[in-house]
C-alpha cells in the first residue's frame, strides 16, 4: 500500500489492495460526490463518501458479525 495525501482535506491514508485482496478499498466504497470524476485524484475514505466511510464500515462490521451469529451451526 501506498500513502497517499487526500486532494481535498490533506489527510494521509493508505491507497492500494490489501495484502490478500484482488483491488484497492476504493472500489468497496461507494462515491457519494455526486458528478466528481475521480480520475486522476486521489481522495481519502471520508472525502469519497462525505463523511461517512466510518460509519459505513462499522455497520458492515455490525451486520457480519450478526450474520455469524445468527448461523444455523451443525455439530456433530
């Protein structure tokens, strides 16, 4: 992974796949800036998702775990 200065607040973060995974967490998040053309700039989680990359990533957390918990186990 590569570190990176967000374009638009200045933020430092980690830009690249994820040992062990095929793309960048770029592609995971959704672009919330309506009409924003990201080509050629980089821009960190919050600015991508206006503030709420966060937020989303704790909820896929929540609802994992809770799948997981919820599964039919069988023993044997």
């Amino acid at each position: 992974m590569d570190k990176l200065t967000c374009d638009e607040c200045g933020t430092v973060f980690n830009c690249g796949a994820a040992p062990g995974k095929e793309h960048c967490w770029c592609m995971e998040l959704p672009n919330m800036r309506q009409s924003f053309d990201l080509a050629g700039k980089c821009v960190c989680p919050d600015c991508m998702t206006l503030g709420t990359a966060k937020q989303m990533v704790k909820a896929r957390k929540v609802r994992k775990k809770q799948r997981e918990n919820s599964a039919i186990r069988i023993t044997r």
